[in-house]
C-alpha cells in the first residue's frame, strides 16, 4: 500500500495548476480538509504560485511556486511531497548556482495534515523572506522536523479558550513555545486571534493557524466559547538508568527546561509522536528512548521535572 501512493507521489510533475487563491494558504487548507476525507490511496495534487518576495530596494526577488502532491495510506496516515519551486531575479548568483526549490516528503498522520502542511509552508516563506531580505539563511532540516513533531504533538482545543488581540507592533507566531523556535509568520497589532495555553509557562498555542505566541504580545479578552474533546489517554513510565532532560518542544535542539532522575516515576501522554512524548503536567517533553512504559496510568504519578541549573 504505502509503495503504490509513494510511486504516485514520485512520479512527474503535479497536474494542471489551480488558480491562485486569495490569499493561497486557505486554498490549501481547504485542499488539505480534502485529502484527510478522501479514499485510501486516491493521489490528490495541489500547484499555486506565492507571491513575489523581494526587497525593498528591488535588487533581489524569489517567487515561489508550490507544489503538493498528497494522499491517504489508510484510515490513520497520509502521505505528501511538499515542494517549493523557487525563481530566482536581480543580483542573487549565489542562491541561482546553489538553491533550485525545496522540497520534503513526510507521511504524517491524517488528523493534523492541514495543521503540519501549513506550519512548514509558513516556516519555509518566513525563512525565504529572511534569506532576501539578507539577514538570514533558508529553513534547515532540524527547525522543519521541530514544526512538524510540534505540530504533532498539540492537543485539540480545551475548554480554557480565549479570544485574544495582539499588542506589539510586531507579533512573531513561533513553531514551537520558545523565544528560539522558527517565526512561522507575523501578526501586526490588533490582530484578533483564538488561543489556548501553551505547554510551556507564558505562551498560548494559536487555534486558526499553526503557531505560538508569547503571552507578553497578547492582550486577552474574553474566554472563547468551544466543543469539550475527550480526554487524552495517560500512561505511566519511568525514567531508565540514565538522567533523562526535558525539553521545551519535542526536538533534540529545543531548550532544556528540566531534568529527571534515573527511576522518576512520570505520566505521559500514551501516544508518542515522531520518537518524542509529551508529559501530562504540561513541563516538556521527552524523549521515548529515555523511559519505560507501564500500563495505562489509573492514579497520580510521583514525578515531575524541577528546573535546570
């Protein structure tokens, strides 16, 4: 099955274009919602020209075309190839000999595929904007597997909804809920948005589009209305022989926001997404190859992460 809808993703170019949305994301979003509805192994491709990125000054410009091509392995997972055609003008011949398009192919699990593919869409324009602008360098394989193990690993909104405003001349929306993480996009003042508290203390995961936002940049209104989702499942582990660190996001790179002792007992959530867990009191995540699990966690477990020296 999953070499029959990879032959497909692999071969040629994608069909006909579609004409470009306004803006292009939500006709992706909407491509998206209908790939995760679609039959198994039903090939669904997606073309759009992005808008022109260049400087000020107009001594250097890209303009990137994007090409998904995705589907359904079965019931839980898809599959996409995510490429990102670039055309390069103006005085760049360093990127012209070096840098043709971009190009990744994940299979990803079917009920966050819009939130993934458009977190690594904003994530490589945010980069490539960077890169034009002078001040920066294109989007590394290591921040683009933290947006998708981040994007992976958020829950479904809880009843702690908020409508909020943005507050700074300049709000940048983070991959993951860190001052380091990759910018995804910006938001200028008086944007309103719905949020949800992040993980990690001080920030609030974005429900509209994928991102974080710091909770400094945020001026809370009032509590959003929402639909209750089931509670996750718990499992109970416990750290093996070695000190297991705590990371702030779900890749090895991310800040390290505590430590556990050899033999901490700790609460999980039960399903670990691309090698990494999340704990249940909402301090980090670690890593699988670091615990061992138990049954299904019916009581409070004992441990908990304390903060790093």
């Amino acid at each position: 099955m999953y070499k029959a809808l990879a032959a497909g993703l692999l071969s040629g170019a994608a069909a006909a274009a579609l004409a470009a949305p306004s803006p292009p994301l939500d006709a992706l979003a909407t491509f998206l919602r209908g790939v995760q509805g679609g039959m198994p192994l039903q090939v669904q491709r997606y073309t759009a020209q992005l808008p022109r990125i260049g400087r000020d000054d107009g001594t250097r410009s890209v303009t990137p075309t994007l090409e998904l091509v995705a589907g359904r392995l079965d019931a839980e997972y898809c599959l996409y190839q995510l490429r990102l055609q670039l055309r390069w003008s103006g005085r760049l011949p360093e990127d012209k000999s070096r840098v043709g398009g971009r190009s990744l192919i994940q299979k990803a699990p079917c009920a966050t595929l819009p939130e993934e593919v458009l977190a690594l869409v904003q994530y490589e324009l945010s980069a490539l904007q960077q890169r034009v602008q002078g001040s920066g360098r294109l989007a590394l394989r290591h921040e683009r597997d933290q947006v998708i193990a981040t994007v992976r690993h958020a829950g479904p909104p809880d009843a702690h909804t908020y409508a909020a405003v943005t507050v700074d001349d300049r709000v940048n929306v983070r991959a993951s809920p860190e001052r380091t993480a990759p910018v995804l996009a910006t938001l200028p003042p008086g944007t309103q948005v719905r949020v949800v508290p992040a993980q990690a203390e001080g920030w609030y995961r974005l429900l509209d589009v994928p991102g974080h936002v710091h909770a400094s940049t945020l001026r809370l209104v009032e509590p959003a209305p929402t639909v209750a989702s089931p509670p996750q499942a718990i499992a109970e582990a416990v750290v093996g022989r070695a000190p297991l660190l705590v990371h702030a996001a779900p890749a090895r790179g991310s800040r390290v926001v505590g430590r556990l002792a050899p033999g901490t007992a700790v609460r999980l959530r039960s399903a670990p997404v691309s090698g990494w867990f999340a704990l249940e009191e909402g301090t980090g995540f670690v890593p699988e190859a670091g615990v061992r699990r138990a049954a299904p966690a019916l009581t409070a477990g004992t441990g908990t992460a304390r903060s790093a020296p």
